[in-house]
C-alpha cells in the first residue's frame, strides 16, 4: 500500500524525561519524545515494555511524576490543545445499541446535541455498520465491535487517534479491515499512536517507530531505517530477530 505523505510538521506533544511509577514499580523511566501532527507512530516492543503506558500518558489518562513533564501545544488556528480519543484492545461497550453506543460517546464529550446525530449516522456509515445502528452493540462479531469502537473514537473528530493494539484478537479478515480504516483516517490528517506487536503490521501502517523495553525508549525513528538500519541498538536488533534475550 501506498505510504501517506504526511503534513507539514507541527509538534503536538512533547514528553522531556517523563517518568511514571505504579507505587514501587517504574513503568516508565526517562522517556524523552515527541509527537508530530500527521504522524502514525507505532509503538513496539514485549510485554510489559512500557507501551501501553506510554499511550495513557499521551493520551492525558496518566500524570508524570514530578520527575518529567508533558507539553501539549495549541493547535493553530483553533488555538486549542489537539483532542484525543482511544480504542482499546477489548472495546468497553454498553449493554445498549450501536447507534446508542455512539451517541453516548458524543453526549459524554459535550457534543450538542443538534450535531449528535448526523455525526453518529456518519461515524457508522464510515465503518461500514450503517445498516446494524438498531443491533445490540454486543451481539456483533469481535471485529465488528472494534469498527464500532472506531466509529465511536472517529465521531469525537479527534486530531490525534490512541490505539492499544487494536487488532490482536481479531481473525485475518478482521484484522485487515480496522487496518485499512485506520490508513483511512490517517489520509484525513488524524494523526495515530498505536501499538502492536505485528512488526509487519507496524511496517505497514507506520511512518515511524518506536521501541521499548522495561520501561525506557530504547530506539525511535522512521518507519524505513528502523526496519532496514544497521545500527540499530543490540535491544532493538534482537526484538527484530524474535531472539531471547537471555539466551544471549
């Protein structure tokens, strides 16, 4: 697939050292970065690596300790900070319809209300699930419910998209469809954060790439010399090669 030539650069946020602790534990030490408008930034690396957190962070769902900061810059001409939204792994659906699904989301955001529903009509018409607005959110397949939490994020008009490895439980097809909704808003400027672990997947839909491990960025860059550079960091290099770092 055609890569998306991304905009001119604009800086959206900026972590300088940023640091999260869950009580005793660091999930993330020393993380300096930062996110450019029209970006699709993959995040990658093992379990427990720090990738989640780091896409919380971002997102504003957790606090730096003192240690670090976050600078989020206003958006011009809107003069406002970008707006967020997230899909999750397991999308949290309500016990209610589709279209309600979605209508909630706008009404919890302080959407008015003379916009709710021809944002909603749209939002499910873009993922192709018009015709199931009536449907029990959960009665649809799994794949489904992520288009339907993809609707419900897209309706939000975010300037930025947080996903948390979105299609890890979906089958082939599945996977293959939020894939290209995902291409799809990034050809509308939305810019993307998202984590996986499908390296080819993060090659297909990125342009850039970060790596972690126990909590600190080891390695970012473009999508194009993480995956052919030959300096990439030992870390890096091993994560790439599906080695076991204690057997090294």
């Amino acid at each position: 697939m055609d890569k998306v030539k991304a905009p001119a650069r604009q800086t959206l946020i900026s972590l300088h050292d940023a640091q999260v602790r869950f009580g005793a534990t660091s999930a993330l030490s020393g993380v300096t970065m930062g996110l450019q408008r029209g970006e699709r930034l993959m995040l990658v690396g093992a379990n427990g690596s720090g990738k989640t957190t780091l896409i919380r962070l971002l997102h504003g769902l957790l606090e730096p300790v003192v240690a670090g900061s976050v600078l989020t810059h206003a958006l011009v001409p809107e003069g406002r900070a970008p707006r967020g939204a997230m899909v999750f792994q397991k999308p949290f659906l309500m016990s209610l319809s589709v279209r309600w699904n979605v209508l909630l989301g706008l009404w919890l955001h302080g959407v008015p209300a003379a916009e709710r529903g021809t944002r909603c009509q749209l939002a499910l018409q873009r993922v192709g699930l018009a015709s199931l607005a009536a449907r029990r959110a959960r009665e649809l397949s799994g794949g489904q419910q992520q288009r339907l939490a993809l609707a419900r994020a897209w309706a939000l008009q975010p300037d930025i998209l947080f996903l948390d490895e979105p299609t890890a439980s979906l089958d082939p097809g599945a996977k293959r469809e939020v894939e290209a909704l995902v291409q799809d808003f990034a050809a509308d400027g939305v810019t993307v954060v998202m984590s996986t672990h499908n390296l080819g997947q993060a090659k297909r839909l990125g342009t850039r790439v970060a790596y972690l491990e126990a909590g600190t960025l080891v390695v970012d860059r473009a999508v194009e010399d993480f995956f052919s550079g030959d300096d990439l960091p030992d870390p890096a290099r091993q994560f790439l090669r599906g080695e076991l770092p204690w057997h090294t």
